[in-house]
C-alpha cells in the first residue's frame, strides 16, 4: 500500500488528493443523512489522503 502512492507521477497524485477529498465529502454526506454502512471508510478515506500529502510533502522536501 505504500509503494502505490510512491510509485505514481505528481500529477497523478495531485489528481489522487482531489478524487480522495471527493470521495470524502460524499461519504461526509452520506454517514449525516444514514445512508452510510461502514463509517470505517471515512477513516480509511482520511488516512489515504494523509498518505498523498506525505509523499507531495516528501518530494518537495527532497527538490
């Protein structure tokens, strides 16, 4: 799981972070109204997001 963020080019990552944030506030927006199932997957949404902006922050500190 962490070579997959690694392994990818800083446009597809960027590209990544947007489709997570998305991803976020429509889980956001299901678990207000109940919809959601597993409120796991907002965690797990999170923590992938955390996980692109380490290796965004990671290749800026290295340029």
């Amino acid at each position: 799981m962490k070579n997959e963020f690694h392994n990818m080019t800083d446009a597809e990552l960027t590209t990544k972070l947007q489709e997570l944030k998305s991803e976020l506030f429509n889980l956001r927006f299901r678990h207000a109204s109940g919809q959601l199932e597993n409120p796991v997957s907002i965690r797990i949404c999170k923590r992938d997001i955390a996980r692109v902006n380490t290796e965004i922050r990671a290749r800026q500190a290295k340029a």
